[in-house]
C-alpha cells in the first residue's frame, strides 16, 4: 500500500510501533527455544538447578520472556491504540525511539550478565568456595543493575509519553 498520503513522522512512528511487534517475536522466540532447551537437556536443567547461582540463567530466560515478548507486545498495542482513542498523534516520536532503543539496550545487557553470571558461577562452584563464586558473580550482578536501570528508564519514558498524548483527551470529544 502505498503511504505517501501519510506525514513522514506518521511514517516513522508506525515503523517504531511495528519494530516493537517484530521485537516481541523475536525475543519470544529466543525465549520459548531458551525454555524448551532447559526442560529438554538433562544435564543443562540440572546445572541451573543446582549449581551456585547457576539460577540466574533461568532469570536471564524469565527476563527475556517478560521484558522481550509480554513487555514489548504491550507497548506495540499501547502504541497503537492510545493515539486512536486520545484522537491526537503521539506526544513526542522521539521518545517513542528513546524508549525503544533504551529498553532493548538495557534487556540484552541484563540477558548477558545474568547469563554469564549464572554459567561463571555455576562452573566456579565446582572448586571454588562460595566466597570465591559470590566475588566472581557480584561484579557481573552489578553490571545486570546498570542494564535493569535502563529498562526502567525506557518505562518510565514510556509512561511520560503515554500520558502526556492522553492528558486532556477530553477536549478531542467536545
């Protein structure tokens, strides 16, 4: 269909709101494979199970699962839909592409530590004591928060945003 009747930032911002959608299908895809390769190999179930911190590699798949797929899922029809009902375009477009490159940036940041934290810590726990995989695994977790804070930057951008085009929907009705 062609879209030239449309204003270049309408353009852009359906881009931005379906790069939220394809995101969504991507990270529930890394993340449904992530699960079914834990549940399907023993050994692998077992090491998250049951090694020192080897947990966090299950965080690292609860992560990409709630943040990636549920998260972005929602923000692509949040996006969508409050435009429609608030019968305005979107406060601010380059919010929207903040939100979505912070909150990407941030969700693999925290996918990776998490999972490096988990794979370092539970290999170290084989020898190590748990003093020694604690001062391996605690650098790594701090990084982990750094990525999470950047997650809650881009919420918090979103939320701005949303309710900023909402304020005042009334007067779009009157």
């Amino acid at each position: 269909m062609n879209e030239s009747w449309l204003h270049p930032q309408e353009v852009v911002y359906r881009r931005y709101t379906l790069w939220f959608v394809y995101a969504c299908v991507i990270y529930s895809i890394i993340g449904f494979s992530w699960g079914a390769i834990m549940g399907g190999m023993a050994d692998f179930r077992h090491f998250v199970d049951h090694r020192l911190h080897g947990n966090l590699i299950v965080r690292a798949h609860t992560h990409i699962n709630l943040l990636g797929w549920v998260e972005m899922a929602i923000f692509a029809g949040v996006y969508y839909i409050i435009p429609r009902l608030a019968k305005r375009p979107i406060f601010s477009l380059s919010l929207v592409k903040a939100h979505f490159w912070i909150h990407n940036l941030g969700l693999i940041g925290m996918v990776v530590f998490f999972t490096v934290a988990g794979a370092l810590g539970g290999m170290a726990s084989v020898e190590a004591t748990p003093a020694e995989v604690e001062s391996i695994v605690a650098p790594l977790l701090a990084t982990m928060g750094i990525f999470g804070t950047l997650v809650l930057l881009a919420n918090c951008i979103w939320a701005f945003n949303i309710f900023r085009t909402c304020a005042g929907w009334e007067k779009a009705y009157e």
